[in-house]
C-alpha cells in the first residue's frame, strides 16, 4: 500500500497551495488513500486502462467489442471502473454494474466501492495536474475535475 500512497500523494503535491487548500482536499485525499485495504499479489489482474463510452464498438452481429488497448496495465480491477460515470453511464447504472460485478468475483461490494472511488478521485487528480500543470491548460477549463474530486471526497463523507 505504500506505492499507492505514494500515487495520491504525487497528485497531491501537484496541485497548488491553494487548490490542496480548498475544503482541505489534500488532506482528505491522504485520508482515503489510507483506507484502501492491502492489496495482495492475487489481486492484480490485467486492466485494461481506459475503459469508457469511446472504446466500445458494436459489431454488426451485436457482439460488443473493447478496443484501444495501448494502457493496458497490471492494475487493481477497480482502476478500470474511474471512468464509468465521467461521460457514459448514469449513478445508478454505475452502481448496478459495481454490485454485478462484485457477485460475480464474490467480494464485499461496500469494500471495492471504495476502491472504485478512490480511483476515480486519483483519475480526476491526475487529469486535472496533467491538463493545468503539464501541458499549462487554464485552471477555469479543468476545475471540473477537482470539483469531482471533492464531491466523491464527500460521498465517503472524508
């Protein structure tokens, strides 16, 4: 867990005084990195990398195709669930899909929710430095991404 902490913690220290500032997101941020649980070897798995609406295809026979693999990636699986209800899938349909697939592997759903949530508040980070930090973006075009993370902060109640 050390590693994934180290992660939040780069995002962090990316973003400037004043946004780590804003509803103490920083330290709310090392917070839920600290309540991730400690993954084990047989929790990694092959991910995917950038599962969202844009990488789905129908084939002419009905038959769902995912493509664009260039970010595949040993991963924990909820890393391939930060996407989902950025531009695609509803809250409700997002948490139907979580319990599903939390049936199906027999895991504790409340315990990879949070996973999934935690991994999205790093995804929202991420974009978010890279876009204003990186490649110089105006903050007002990106500040979408910490108000994100700071709603999903408060959907853990951190």
């Amino acid at each position: 867990n050390e590693y994934i902490k180290k992660i939040f913690s780069n995002e962090i220290i990316r973003l400037s005084e004043s946004d780590r500032a804003i509803n103490g997101i920083g330290r709310r941020i090392a917070k839920i990195a600290n309540l991730l649980p400690r993954y084990k070897d047989d929790d990694i798995c092959l991910c995917h990398g950038d599962v969202r609406h844009a990488n789905f295809l129908t084939g002419r026979d009905g038959k769902l195709w995912l493509i664009d693999w260039e970010a595949i990636r040993y991963r924990v699986p909820a890393s391939d669930f930060n996407q989902l209800t950025h531009d695609w899938l509803t809250e409700e349909e997002d948490i139907e899909l979580i319990i599903k697939y939390c049936k199906l592997r027999n895991i504790v759903f409340s315990v990879f929710l949070l996973e999934v949530l935690a991994y999205r508040v790093l995804w929202h980070l991420r974009t978010y430095n890279f876009e204003v930090n990186i490649r110089g973006g105006k903050k007002s075009d990106f500040d979408y991404h910490l108000g994100r993370a700071k709603e999903i902060l408060n959907k853990v109640e951190l």
